[in-house]
C-alpha cells in the first residue's frame, strides 16, 4: 500500500510527487538527496484512508456524471414528442450531485514537507 503526495524538500525547496510506502525507512529528496524519517504507520494509514475516500467520491462523481449525460441525451431526444421533465429533473440532479462529489474528491492534497 502506498500513498501519494507531494513532498516539498526544506533543503532545496524542490517539489516532487512521491508515494510513501508503508514499511518504508524514509523520504530521500531525488535532487539534493535529503532524507528524513518516513512518516509513522498511523499517520500514513490516515492518509490512505483520506485518499481512498477521495477516489470513491470521485468514482461516484464520474458515475453521477455519467447518468446526467444519458438524461441529457433522453432529455433532448424524447422532446419533441413527450413531457421531458422527468429527464430534465435527473439531468439536473445528477450533475449537480457529480459536482458536489467531484469538489469532494478533489479538495485535499497532501503536501510533506521534509
Ligand atoms: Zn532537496
């Protein structure tokens, strides 16, 4: 299991993207070669647990998306014939929920400074 962040070395200042495994002895910056302790298990595991739940909100917000796009689709095929509020309504609904689930997939980024 690993989890990914952006480390900012205190030496050099240089950012990289990284993935701090679990197990791992410590965080080494790639152009200067500074290193400190890794980060202990528990705050690790908080992180992983942030981060999953940041993917899962974002798989829902795809899948949200997704179905607003289809209602979208029914939405303005079935118009001239029927009453298309229903598909408006769910066109509607689900992006707004794909929006909200998206802003909470993507709010926080974690940043180690070392
Ligand atoms: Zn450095």
């Amino acid at each position: 299991m690993s989890v990914p962040v952006k480390a900012t070395c205190s030496e050099c200042l240089t950012t990289h993207l990284t993935k701090l495994e679990f197990g791992q002895e410590d965080i080494r910056c790639p152009a200067c070669g500074h290193a400190m302790k890794n980060l202990p298990e528990g705050e690790l595991n908080e992180l992983d647990i942030a981060c999953k739940k940041q993917k899962m909100n974002g798989i829902i917000s795809l899948v949200c998306f997704a179905i607003s796009v289809v209602g979208m689709f029914q939405w303005s095929f079935t118009m001239v014939k029927d009453d298309t509020t229903v598909w408006m309504i769910v066109t509607i609904l689900f992006f707004l929920v794909a929006l909200v689930f998206g802003v909470l997939g993507s709010t926080k980024r974690f940043i180690v400074e070392f």
